[in-house]
C-alpha cells in the first residue's frame, strides 16, 4: 500500500494532479482554522483565510521543493498571510474579544461550571492582551503541538529565540491571568 | 553548575517549557521533580504554569462552517479551469461567482413573499367584499403557499439540468425550504447526487436529500448512493450523514465500499470509523 504523506501528496499537486490538494484540505483545514482562530478570534475571518492558504500553496505549488515538511511550509504561508492581512486592516484591532464574549457567554462551555467558564474567559482576554509575536508562539507550541525546532522554521528564525520567546510569552501571559483585576 | 544532583532554579526553569509538554527525558525529569520537592518557590511557580497550560486547553474553537469546505472546493475548481485554459486565475472572480450564488437565491426569496403577500391582500379585499367567511379566506391563502412551493419545485426542476453548474447549484438550493418535495424533486436530487460532474452541486444534493430523511425512501436511495460515489469528499459526506441519521442498514454497503479498488487511505479510516459508530 503506498502511503500518502503530506509531503507526496502536495509533490502530486506540484506535478499537476491538483485533486490532491482536497486530501490536504481534509487533513488541515481544521487545524490551520483553529491557529487563525487563535490569533484573530474571528471565525469568518478565519474561514477566509484558510481558503488563501490552500490557494496559495496551490498558485506557488512549484515552490514545494518536497525537502521541509509540508507542515511547516503551510504555517510559514498561514503566518505571512495572517501577517498581510493584518496590515491591511490596521485600522480594527484584529483579535476580536467582543465576538468571543458573546459565544462563551453562555454557550458551548456553560455546562462545565461557572468558574471554569469564567477562567476560560478571562483567559480569552489575557490572550488578547499579548502581542503578536508572543500569541503566535504560545498558539503554535499549545495548540499546534509543534516543537521549538519546527516554529522556528515556520517563523524563520532560530531556535534560541523561539525558546527565549514562548517563555517570555508564558510569562507575560501568567502575569496577566494571575495579577489582573478577576472579576 | 553540571552537579544534576542539585539542580539551580534558573537551570529548572530552563526546562520548564519542556516539563509542560511532557518532553523531557527521563534523567531531566527526575532532577527538575527533585528540585520541585525541595524549592518552594520553583513548585509554586511551576504549579501556576501547568495550571495556566491547562486552561488554555479549555479554549475551544468553533468548528469552521460547511461553506469553508464548499469555497474550498469550488476555487479548486476554477484553479483547475485556469490552469487547463491557461488563463490567469482570479481570486475576485471566485468570491463573486459564490456571492452570485448565494444572492439571487435572497431576491428569488424575497419575490415569493412579496408575491405571497400582494396575492393575499388582493384576495381579503375580494373576499371582504364578497363577504366570504374568514375560514375561506385562510384556506386561499393555505392553498396559495402551497403554489409557492409548488413553483419553486418546478423552477428546481427546470433548473437541475443546466449545463452551468451554478444554475444546478442554485436549483438545489430552492429545495431548501420546500417542505413537502414530492417524488419528482426527491429523483432529481438523487440523480444530480450520483451524476452530477460538479462535486459541489453533489454536496449541496446529500445536503437537501438529507432533510428530507425521514421517508424511509429517501434513507435507502442514501444507502445505495455510497456504492455509486467515486469522490472521496462525497463518500465522507455520506458517511457522516449515515452517522447522523444513526443508519444501521448502511452498514452493508460501507463493508462493501472498504473492498473497492483504490479507495483512498482517509476515506478508508472514516468508513472503518462510520461502521465502528453504527455498530
Ligand atoms: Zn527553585
């Protein structure tokens, strides 16, 4: 049985058979929503930008050199799409808290006890408080389970940094969620 | 200092990202909880850190909507189009072409309301005059719904074999909210969902056939369906559906489906998973 990588499959794509990428599709698109997700707490925008993704890596599919992982190919153009668009809406702030309100007011994790809820909520707004750079490593290293190596591909820069930042991030992070004003 | 024995604090908390995945070795492992027994300040520390890691587990994130994977596969498709034809492929012209399909589909609805209204209103002013009983008047209008849906059955018909796959898009889209489809719209649908080149306009037929569920009929036309489909999307979508209506009699023909010859190796895991959920 010839197994289908990630890797093979977008060397499929490259070579033309570009019903491939609906298999890579199935395997990421929940994944790469849930990172955009993290980092805009919007779900519409979110959804977009999944859809450029996938459409980026189908315009420069000739770029896929098959030697990386396709993975950390994917986030390195999820994270520089997520980086334009940000520029482009300068003017709204881009992590949205209001919306997240709203859906953890009383929905999906009401019944898991009010002080949890209150947790996860507080925890929403010290998320939103971090900057880019610092929510980016943390949503990257917990909720994309990767390790400090392969962050540090998909943002470009050395391992050392990677570390030293999701650490400051922690930080910072803790600060905010054990110090601040719990209402 | 290398002594492992008595490892610093600032040397714990070099490890402690690597402590909260659960990725240290062994020998780390042993000296970071030795330290922990022993220093107050690091367990503290520590303990805040894990708790925080935990929480933000608690984070959930909606699931992205059906429409995501719709857009997904019809860029797939236009990509596939401009690159057969060799014409520069434009992003604009996709999101367009997908508010087209949506759009219409909100002035044909608005039509028939207005239509429904006016009607009505023509009709109490006569039977006001005429004196006609207020039962009647309620049946008139009864009837008069029921002409809406009848037309919008017809126009799904006349639309479901056009040549654009955005016409046959939108012809199943007004089943949507037919409440009655009679035999003939149920046939049609089940026709576009095992022949219908276009895999959206398939999806959105498994979508419309799914409403109408209950006829036992229409369960069993599903059922036959998986041995039909040769797009792995369309093959997951039916297992899901058979997942959701809880479709014991599919169990057969999913068995059936694993046999087939090059059944790609993600749908071959959904239907082990579907029979697993239906057995
Ligand atoms: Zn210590």
């Amino acid at each position: 049985m010839n197994t289908l990588t990630d890797n093979s499959l977008m060397l499929r794509v490259k070579a033309g058979d570009l019903d491939k990428m609906g298999l890579l599709f199935e395997r990421y698109n929940r994944p790469l929503f849930a990172f955009f997700y993290h980092m805009t707490h919007k779900r519409d925008v979110s959804e977009d930008l999944v859809q450029n993704v996938f459409y980026r890596m189908l315009k420069y599919k000739h770029a896929f050199t098959g030697e990386g992982e396709f993975r950390t190919w994917m986030y390195h153009l999820a994270r520089n799409i997520l980086n334009d668009s940000v520029k482009q809406n300068r003017s709204s702030d881009h992590y949205d808290v209001s919306e997240m309100a709203d859906k953890l007011g009383g929905g999906t994790l009401a019944d898991e006890g009010f002080e949890k809820r209150e947790d996860v909520d507080f925890l929403h707004k010290a998320m939103a408080g971090l900057s880019d750079d610092y929510r980016e490593v943390l949503v990257l290293s917990r909720f994309q389970e990767m390790k400090y190596d392969e962050i540090a591909k998909v943002l470009n820069i050395n391992e050392g940094t990677v570390k030293v930042r999701v650490h400051r991030a922690l930080g910072e992070l803790k600060k905010k969620f054990f110090t601040n004003e719990r209402r | 200092m290398k002594d492992d024995k008595d490892m610093s604090c600032e040397h714990a908390k070099d490890k402690l990202e690597d402590w909260l995945h659960n990725d240290l070795d062994k020998a780390d492992r042993l000296s970071v909880d030795k330290h922990l027994a022993e220093c107050v300040n690091c367990q503290e520390e520590f303990a805040a850190d894990k708790q925080l890691w935990e929480s933000l587990a608690k984070m959930k994130v909606p699931e992205p909507r059906e429409e995501m994977r719709v857009n997904f596969y019809a860029m797939l498709d236009n990509f596939k189009a401009a690159e057969a034809t060799n014409k520069p492929f434009s992003f604009q012209t996709l999101i367009e072409k997908l508010r087209d399909i949506v759009l219409p589909q909100w002035t044909v609805q608005v039509a028939f309301s207005l239509l429904l209204v006016g009607l009505g209103w023509v009709i109490g002013n006569k039977t006001s005059q005429n004196n006609v009983s207020s039962t009647a008047y309620q049946q008139q209008i009864e009837t008069l719904a029921t002409q809406v849906e009848d037309m919008k059955s017809n126009m799904m018909l006349a639309l479901i074999e056009n040549p654009s796959a955005t016409e046959r898009l939108r012809a199943v889209s007004y089943t949507s909210d037919i409440t009655h489809a009679d035999e003939k719209v149920i046939d049609a649908l089940f026709t576009t969902l095992n022949n219908d080149p276009n895999v959206n306009v398939r999806l959105v037929a498994l979508e419309a056939l799914t409403q109408f569920a209950k006829d036992a009929a229409v369960r069993e036309g599903l059922v036959k369906s998986l041995a039909l489909q040769d797009s792995p999307m369309v093959q997951v979508a039916l297992a899901d559906v058979m997942v959701k209506l809880q479709e014991k009699g599919s169990v057969k023909e999913l068995r059936k489906l694993l046999d087939k010859e090059g059944l790609n190796d993600l749908v071959k895991n959904k239907i082990e998973q579907t029979i697993k959920d239906l057995s």
